[in-house]
C-alpha cells in the first residue's frame, strides 16, 4: 500500500530541488574557472606600495570570478624580472606591473605582451612602451607645484624668495625622483636667493633618509626647508630635527598625500605640505576590468591622473 508524502515533505523536497536546479544555471565561481590577475609591485615595503596593494585587495576583491595575486619585487630588479618571467608562464588573463627600475624591467614586459598578455605599467614608464596602457600622474608637474610653494614659503617667511633648501631625492635611476627633482628646481632656478645646502638620495625610505638630515643638520646651521621626494623621507628627516630642536625653525614638505601618512602630517602641524600622488589603483582595475570583459576594448596608451597640494588650511 502506498503512503502519500506529506505536503509539508513534498514543498521541502521541492524547494531544495529547485535550488540545485538554478545553482547549475550560475554556478558559482570556484578556483578553477577563476580568471588569473597578477599584480607585480616593485617594494611592499615602502607605505605608498602597501597602500596600493590594499586598495587593489579591496577592488578585485569585489570581482569573485577573479583571483588576485601580488608579487613583491622587494627593491630588487632582477627578483621582480625573476616573478614577471614567472607570472608569464602561468599565462594570467592580466598583468599589472609597477617597475622598480625603468631599463630593467622593460625587455620582459616586452615578453609578456609577446605571449598575449594584456599588460598595465602602474606609475613608474619602463624605457620602451611594452605595456597595454600606462596609468600615472605627472610628476613633473608636481615637482613645479613644490617647487612654487617653496617660493611662496620662503618669501613670506623671509621678506623675500631666499633661504637654504635641503633636498631628500628617492632612488637614482628611477624617473619619478628625476621628475620631482627637476620640476621643482624649474622654479627654483629662478630664485638665486634659494640655495640648495645639502643633497642626499634616500631610496624612499625613512630610515634611510634619518641619517641623511643628520649630515644635514651637522653641516649647515641654518636650514629653512626640506623637500623630501616623498612623505616617509620628510617625516625622518622631522624626526631627527625635532630630536636636534631645530624642527621649528625648518618646513618639511613631501609627495604622496596618503589620508594616514602625509595628508595626516599636515593636518598635525609635522609638514607644512604634501603632494597627492594618486595610487593609480581604481584607474588600473577600471582599465583591467574592461579588458577582462570586453576583448575589442582599446585603451588609450597612456592615463594621466591629476595631483593636488594639500596644505594647511
């Protein structure tokens, strides 16, 4: 004799069936059917990188069907060549790349675009264009907008467009600190009154440019301002003249702008400015996400994104 199946069984037993039913219609994604995105970042360990890496963590991390890979180059040329010849091997469906050194890295991202890759250069050019698209700011540009305030600094401070300048460069060999450098001392060459008393390169890195004031400090009795290539060397340098009790009497002024590093500098009195360098990242992942999705995009060779001062109010 047959049972009927109770009515509250049998909507169960439904329910259930048609949840696998429709599952199968979008499955979710899994591992492996994920699209492969490697990102090869040239130094997590400078603050400006490490943001850069989070922001992207936050932006793919929307994109479930992705995976999302960082390798670190750590200040390392032939490493971050060593993981991009890696990365081509695993044929990524993106790659993104921000260089460490603009000869270095160009012969094989030469090669990635070769395999098919589509390929983003993120902020630093490599000699060649063998890239997709280039996303940067100009920091040329930012260069003058320091420099100009610099100027206007040290008239007010001084009656006149006169005092003596230390600057902190990031690393030799890579464009961005030659750009800083030469867009500020665009202006400043303009003002014999504004003598550069010291120079040192840094690398980026705070620790680094501490001992850099130290010489400076030691050297030159009187210094009215340090531009530093970015906000990590300018705090150092802070550091050092507050711990020698001279910091009141010098303006510290950096590039970057991060909101928990420079931005945060100014607010607290530590900078007198800073000057933003976009991360590039919501660019990149705009870019990257429309080369995933739509194989007849054509991005233009180049994105340029603006910066800005960001003083005291």
């Amino acid at each position: 004799m047959k049972t009927a199946m109770p009515r509250s069984l049998f909507l169960l037993v439904a329910a259930c069936l048609l949840a696998v039913l429709t599952g199968c219609d979008k499955p979710a994604a899994t591992a492996a059917h994920q699209r492969l995105v490697i990102f090869s970042q040239c130094n997590n360990a400078e603050p400006y990188r490490a943001a850069q890496n989070q922001r992207f963590g936050e932006l793919f991390g929307r994109h479930p069907e992705l995976k999302f890979v960082i390798y670190d180059g750590q200040a390392d040329a032939a490493k971050q060549i060593s993981q991009i010849e890696n990365a081509i091997l695993q044929k990524p469906d993106l790659l993104i790349v921000a260089p460490f050194e603009r000869n270095a890295l160009s012969d094989v991202m030469g090669r990635a675009m070769a395999a098919g890759i589509p390929t983003i250069c993120l902020e630093r050019d490599i000699v060649q264009p063998n890239f997709t698209t280039f996303i940067s700011s100009d920091n040329v540009a930012i260069g003058r907008l320091a420099g100009q305030f610099m100027v206007d600094l040290l008239t007010k401070k001084n009656g006149e467009a006169r005092g003596n300048l230390v600057e902190i460069t990031g690393m030799s060999g890579v464009q961005g600190a030659a750009d800083r450098h030469r867009g500020a001392f665009e202006v400043l060459a303009k003002y014999p009154g504004i003598k550069v008393v010291h120079q040192a390169t840094a690398n980026w890195m705070q620790a680094e440019a501490m001992p850099r004031m130290e010489e400076a400090l030691a050297a030159n009795p009187r210094i009215d301002v340090v531009y530093a290539h970015n906000d990590p060397m300018a705090y150092g340098a802070y550091l050092v003249a507050k711990e020698k009790g001279r910091a009141k009497d010098i303006a510290f002024i950096g590039v970057d702008g991060l909101a928990n590093e420079g931005a945060k500098y100014v607010a607290e009195g530590i900078l007198a400015a800073t000057f933003e360098y976009p991360l590039c990242v919501d660019k990149a992942v705009e870019i990257g996400i429309k080369l995933l999705e739509d194989k007849t995009f054509k991005p233009q060779p180049q994105y340029l994104l603006e910066s800005r001062a960001i003083t005291h109010p």
